[in-house]
C-alpha cells in the first residue's frame, strides 16, 4: 500500500540547518522512495512498509547525533493520494 507523509524538523539550536539538511539527504539516500523538499516541509511518498522503516531509522538517527529536535508529521492513506 502506497502512502506519503509530510514531515518538518524542527532541530531545537541556533545551527539548525546543517541538521535539517542531514536528515534530507538521508531520507534521499533511499532509492525506492520518492522525497520532495519545500521550505517548509518534506514530503515521502513510498510504501507504506519502507516510509515507516525509513522514518524509524532517520528520525533515530537524528536524536542520537543531535541536536534535539522536534518532529512534526501528516500521514496520507492511498484513498487521499491523487
């Protein structure tokens, strides 16, 4: 089942952006997801069994190298997907 989530970092230190784009790039690094990136927000689309795999590892990932962050999520079943 194909699904997409819509995920924004919010890393809790003035030097934010190096974290932020980490997680991207890590997030991209997975070639059978599809990874768009705004300004405010990223968006996965995937199978629901790798985007949740994927965002268990990154979202770990990010916390054990800091710096602390805050992760906010919007999840879209494939009756919402166009």
């Amino acid at each position: 089942m194909k699904i997409a989530v819509e995920i924004s970092m919010y890393p809790l230190s003035a030097e934010y952006l190096p974290a932020i784009q980490s997680f991207i790039d890590r997030l991209k690094a997975n070639g059978s997801l599809d990874v768009l990136v705004n300004t405010m927000s990223t968006q996965i689309l995937g199978e629901a069994d790798e985007v949740f795999a994927t965002l268990q590892r990154e979202i770990t990932a990010s916390f054990e190298s800091g710096p602390r962050a805050v992760f906010v999520t919007k999840f879209l079943g494939p009756a919402a997907l166009p």
